[in-house]
C-alpha cells in the first residue's frame, strides 16, 4: 500500500504539466458569431486571431518545455503553478480561427 501511494505521489506532477499546443483541441464556438461580418471583415479578423494564436501557441510552448524541465529538475511543473499555462487562451483563439475559416466559407468568400 505504501508503495502505492508513493508511486502516485511520485506521478502527481506530472498531471498537472502544460501540454503542447499542438495537444490542445479548439473550443467549439459556433459560426452564427462571424457570419453578419462581411468577407473583408472576415480576413482581417482572420488574420488578427491567426497572430493572436501563434503568440499563444509560443507561450504555451515555452511552459510545457519550462515544465518539463522543472519537473525534472525539482519535481514541480513550475510553470503551470506561476500562471504561465495558457491552454484555455490557445483553446479559445483555436476555436475562432475554426469558426472564421468555415464562415469564410459558408460566404463564398476569396
């Protein structure tokens, strides 16, 4: 039992790492929030959440490697406990690029 208990203890941090942005699946936000925007308005709202997210994705990738190697070091996903997490962020601006593109489809735009 103890032994148990230890190896739990043990994988305890690992649970609570950063994952990889490449890991993180898109929020379903619904295409009813972009289709009033006209087709410009769409590229350009496009473009805007595509560097928002690549911003995102480059923080969030900087914690899981900064988690990764506090956990080898020290036993503790430091990243994830100082805030520098940022799965739901990169979830969300997932979502809106997904739901932009199909309303960008849905008009026909180019």
């Amino acid at each position: 039992m103890k032994i148990r208990t230890a190896a739990l203890i043990a994988l305890l941090p690992l649970a609570a790492c950063a994952k990889r942005p490449d890991a993180i699946v898109p929020v379903d936000i619904p295409m009813a929030a972009y289709t009033g925007d006209s087709c410009p308005q769409l590229a350009q709202e496009l473009i805007s959440e595509r560097g928002k997210l690549a911003s995102l994705s480059k923080q969030q990738s900087s914690a899981a490697t900064g988690d990764a190697l506090g956990v080898f070091l020290i036993g503790v996903p430091a990243s994830s406990l100082t805030g520098g997490d940022k799965e739901g962020d990169v979830s969300v601006s997932k979502g809106k690029v997904v739901a932009i593109e199909n309303a960008i489809k849905a008009k026909g735009c180019k």
